[in-house]
C-alpha cells in the first residue's frame, strides 16, 4: 500500500468537498460533509485538513485540530466509495495517530451504526466513553470516543 498525505490548502476546497460528499454519499446519516465555500474555508483554517493519496490521486481526507499538547479532535476520516474495504481508512487513521502522538488526550464522536468507521478507532485504541443524541442537531445521536496517551 502506498498511502501518502498531503496539507490541504484554501485553493483545496472543491477537492476536499467533493472527496467528503463522495464519501457521505453511502452512509449521509453517518457523516455530515460541508457543501459552501465558507463552510469549507472555515474548516481549512478551523482544521489540519489532509488529502489522502494513492500514489498521485487523492482518495480520500483525515482531519484533526489541536489545543496545545492537551487535546487533540479527530474531525473527519473519509474514503471514497471506489477505495474502501482496502485497508485505506485504517492506515490513514494510524497516520493520524502518528501525528498527534505527543498529544495527552484525543477525542472523536462516530455515529453508533457506522460499525465500519468504529471498528477503525477501536483498532487504533480509542475507548467509548459517553453517547449524546441529536449531537449535530440532525436528530442523530453519536457516541463520544477518547484515546488517552501511553
Ligand atoms: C469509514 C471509512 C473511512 C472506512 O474506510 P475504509 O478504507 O473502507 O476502511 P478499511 O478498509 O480500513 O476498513 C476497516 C474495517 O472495516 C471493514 N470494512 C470496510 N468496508 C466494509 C463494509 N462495507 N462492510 C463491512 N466491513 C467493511 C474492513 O474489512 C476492515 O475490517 P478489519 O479491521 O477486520 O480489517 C469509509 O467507509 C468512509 O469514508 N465512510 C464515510 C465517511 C465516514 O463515515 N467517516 C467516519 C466518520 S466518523
């Protein structure tokens, strides 16, 4: 497998919509893909956004944001439906892991039916820890996952 990554820029945003709304398209209930230009620019800022290569071609996205060497938020792990099932999300998830391995804390929400997506961060060792309803105000309820550092 030859998994790359790549910072997503601003000049990145139609990339990164599209990779998000692919991905979304099997499961909308499971992830909620940002659709404006704003929304998206935000979420670069907001964000470390990084495209997920397969030698050249972007597959796919992880996201995450930082408070110091506190605490570390998971925003977005998505794969494209032509990619999935190849151990994509997996690897891109311990790539992520790499990245903040310094970090005490990392915390991520994951809808309770996305057995695929949960299946990811309980591998990489992240523990349920609570489960809030309606968390994005979509009606939807979500578990709340932590991973503590050691
Ligand atoms: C969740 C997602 C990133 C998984 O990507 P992926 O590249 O298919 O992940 P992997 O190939 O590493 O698969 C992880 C595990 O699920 C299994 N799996 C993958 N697709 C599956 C499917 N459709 N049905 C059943 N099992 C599946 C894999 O076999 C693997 O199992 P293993 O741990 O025993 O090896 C991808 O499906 C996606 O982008 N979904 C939409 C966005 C989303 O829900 N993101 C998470 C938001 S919190």
């Amino acid at each position: 497998m030859s998994l790359s990554y790549r910072k997503a820029t601003e000049n990145d945003w139609e990339l990164v919509r599209d990779l998000e709304k692919e991905a979304a398209s099997v499961s909308p209930r499971f992830f909620l893909a940002y659709e404006s230009e704003k929304e998206i620019k935000d979420y670069l800022q907001k964000d470390q956004v990084f495209l997920v290569m397969e030698d050249e071609q972007p597959v796919g996205t992880v996201a995450f944001n930082t408070k110091g060497q506190e605490l570390a938020h998971i925003d977005g792990l998505a794969i494209v439906p032509s990619c999935t099932g190849k151990g994509y999300g997996t690897e891109a998830m311990r790539w992520v892991m790499d990245q903040i391995q310094n970090i005490k804390k990392a915390e991520l929400v994951v809808h309770p039916q996305n057995s695929v997506a949960l299946r990811i961060y309980l591998k990489v060792g992240f523990k349920i820890i609570g489960w809030k309803d309606n968390y994005f105000g979509d009606g939807e309820p979500r578990l709340e996952l932590v991973k503590k550092e050691g």
